[in-house]
C-alpha cells in the first residue's frame, strides 16, 4: 500500500483524500476547483448551511470576551442561555441540559446519569443497559458497547461490558419473520422479554435512536412503537434513553423526533447539528425530577469533562439556534422533507435494484439490493455502495453511504441535505441519483 503523505493519521488509510478550500450554502470547493453539493451535511451534521457569518462572529465574539472557565468553577452567558433556549423546544418535562463535545460522549454521559439516577432513588441493583441491534450509538467505550452495529464492534469485543440488544424495529427485513400490524409490535414487545430474561430489577435503561440513522439508513418506528416502549418502560421502572445525537434538530421535522412519535424520553441525547458542524457541541438532557433526585444524592453528578460546559461551543450553539427560529428552518425541512420523499418515490421506488425508499423531514435512506423479490443484497465483496458513492462524488455529490443492513451485506445511501437546500438543487441531486444507479449497475 502507498504511504499516505504528510503526518496525520487520518479517517481513511486507503487513499489521499482531496484537498477541500472552502464552503458557502451548500457547496464545497476544492483546491481544484471542483464543486461539490453537501448532499448529506457531511454525517447528517450540517443543518443551517456552511459559511454562516452570525455563527462565526458569535464564536469570535465569545472567545475575545471568555474563551475558557473551569465548569466546576464558573458558568457563562452561552452556557446559561443555550440551555433555556433548549428547554424552550425540549420534550415535556426535560428542563437540565449537560453539555459536552460529541455525540458518543454524550451517550457514555446518558448511560452513567441513568445509573446513578437509580442509585439516588435506592435501586442499587440497577446496572445493566438494553440496546438495539443495528443502532449506532459512538466508538467509545461504553458507547460502543451500545452500539449494534457488528463491524465497529468485532476487533473491540473483549474490552465490551455487557449491553443487552433486541432487534431494530426495521420492518423490511424484520427479525421475527413477521409483517405490520399484524406483527403487534413484535420489535417493541421484545424490550419486555429482555428486561424479564436478565432480571427487571437489574436493568437500567433502554438506549435507542428515536429514528435509526446511519446503519440501517434513515428507519422511521412504525406506529405505535414507542407507545408500547414507553408502556414497558414505566411497567418495569427502567429510564428510557433516546439517542437524538443524528435525528434531533430538525432533521425529521421536528425539533426533536420524539415529537413527531409523541414519546417523552427520560434523557435525551443530542449533538451534530446542536452547533451546525461548525464546533465539537454535544448535550443530555433530563427530566426534572431526575435532576432533582440527583442533586439530592449530595455527591452531584459523578462526571465531568475539561471541555464540559464550554462557553465557545455554546455561543455557537446558541447561534445556530436563532437562526433555525429566526428562518423558520424545522418547518422548511419538514415541507421540503415530503416533498424530496415523494420525488425519491416516484423516480426510484419501482426501479428493480431498489428495497426501500424511507424517511422521514430530511432524513432518507434508499436500500439497495440485488434481487427485489427475495430482498437478496448485494455481496458485500461487490462494495456496489461504494462505487455508486464514487460515480456520485465524481459528479460533484457528496451522500452518506451505509452499509451492513442484511447481516453483512447490504447498501443503501442516505440523504439529508441542510435545510437551506432549494427545490431546484433536490432535482438535480435526483437527476445525478438516477444517471450515477444505472452507470454503477451497468458497470
């Protein structure tokens, strides 16, 4: 293998990546000249478009004013206000905000708050974590024991604690064999079966995206789901941990997705587009009463972090925030959000290579397969996502690719552009979509 140039160790090992020299809206340009449209927001990150002048002057301002304060020895202005603007379109009843970098610290920082919630209120035996398969929750430790998906954790198996997982409530290729409705809800009666199998008195929490992300491309819950979630949840008193770090912030059309699925979490998680893409910003949110509890504990929150609570970040969070309100831009994505489902439908839902077009607000998935009748993927070995990926990139559109959907196999792409995209760029991107499926299938 050649010798990637330079002294980064970077994200990918098997090729130099191009140089990029900047972004405006929806574009990036790079040292060639080329343009890109950001198709994806990079992971599902950037919401408000790139180059937004309100978020840069708000990060200079702050750090001329207070760049850094210890947070166990001063609060600042961003972090204060940042924390009542999120209150203002949190679920009911989550009112304290923890903030902290990246979305993976922040699930670490939601499985330790659950834990030591239960400890607060004397349920000492309560420890163990249920997660799903197929979910992606973070490539830290405790994160990734969460997380479902099989390739991230096989080399890390032996340094894993133990999470329960059930599977995904992923219908097209449904683990029980079944079909909704008529399945009642065999996906959700599943977390039942889990917490009596390891000992209701044992478990914590349930950790789930509200709407799966990235590893099984864009799974909307079916009706009904998390009202049955919720149910069980309440029945065995286990916290309920909702993972909004991709699909929170608008993406679905709502402020935060358990909205749209009338769910209220215990804690939530956020981060990516909390700061647009512009600044590691991450943050927990929780229930009152659960605040409460722990502050009554006496020892606080047995956590922390240097860049915990960090007024730069916030500034920026904050900034992005006013211009979501300011711009209207959750109701823009859930109205151009239906229509770029519908467009995606009606150019690609009865083509024979396509499983599934789903989604939901600006978060949509295509899943890819060989043979629609029997749902049979692609062989891993083909990478067809990858070089679909290519043919895409090489026409100057950037999407997220996804892999891993059918045990190993399966590809999809994902789409979920920033807010700001115009009706004319969703058809062109759909254009590109068309033209780069048939050149990678026919090649």
């Amino acid at each position: 293998m050649n010798r990637i140039p330079g002294n980064v160790f970077p994200r990918r090992l098997d090729k130099a990546l191009p140089m990029m020299s900047g972004a405006q809206g929806i574009w990036f340009f790079d040292d060639q000249g080329r343009r890109f449209m950001d198709v994806s927001g990079g992971p599902l990150v950037v919401n408000v478009g790139h180059g937004r002048e309100e978020i840069a002057r708000a990060i200079y301002d702050q750090v001329l004013r207070c760049d850094y304060v210890h947070p166990t020895m001063f609060t600042t202005q961003p972090v204060e206000e940042l924390a009542r603007a999120l209150a203002a379109h949190a679920p009911p009843g989550v009112e304290r905000f923890y903030f902290l970098s990246g979305g993976g610290e922040a699930v670490e920082t939601a499985i330790k708050l659950a834990r030591q919630i239960h400890l607060e209120n004397g349920r000492h035996q309560r420890f163990r974590l249920i997660s799903r398969w197929k979910s992606y929750h973070g490539l830290t430790l405790g994160a990734l024991a969460a997380t479902g998906r099989t390739t991230f954790r096989t080399p890390f198996a032996p340094m894993l604690t133990e999470v329960v997982h059930i599977p995904p409530p992923y219908c097209l290729r449904c683990s029980f064999g079944l079909t909704y409705p008529g399945c009642s809800l065999r996906c959700a009666l599943a977390l039942e079966e889990a917490i009596q199998n390891t000992g209701h008195e044992t478990v914590s929490a349930f950790l789930a995206e509200t709407v799966s992300g990235a590893t099984i491309a864009a799974v909307p819950p079916p009706p009904g789901y998390f009202d049955l979630i919720r149910e069980i949840c309440d029945r065995y008193e286990v916290l309920l941990i909702l993972d909004e770090v991709l699909c929170g912030f608008g993406k679905t059309g709502r402020w935060f997705a358990a909205e749209r699925y009338g769910v209220v979490p215990d804690i939530v998680t956020m981060g990516k587009g909390l700061a647009g893409g512009t600044i590691a910003l991450s943050a927990v949110g929780v229930q009152g009463q659960h605040f409460d509890a722990v502050c009554g504990g006496g020892a606080g929150f047995v956590h922390g972090g240097t860049f915990s609570h960090h007024s730069v970040a916030a500034a920026a969070g904050l900034a992005v925030i006013g211009i979501m309100e300011r711009e209207r831009l959750v109701e823009r994505a859930d109205r151009l959000g239906a229509d770029l489902g519908r467009k995606l439908n009606a150019r690609f839902l009865n083509h024979p290579n396509v499983a599934e077009i789903r989604g939901v607000g600006f978060l949509w998935g295509i899943e890819f397969v060989r043979d629609k009748a029997s749902l049979q993927p692609f062989p891993r070995r083909e990478k067809f996502v990858e070089r679909l990926w290519q043919n895409l990139f090489n026409r100057g559109f950037l999407f997220y690719r996804s892999t891993g959907l059918a045990g190993i196999d399966g590809d999809a792409l994902v789409i979920g552009p920033p807010y700001i995209i115009e009706e004319e760029q969703i058809d062109l991107m759909i254009e590109a979509l068309e033209r780069g499926i048939e050149e990678t299938l026919a090649g």
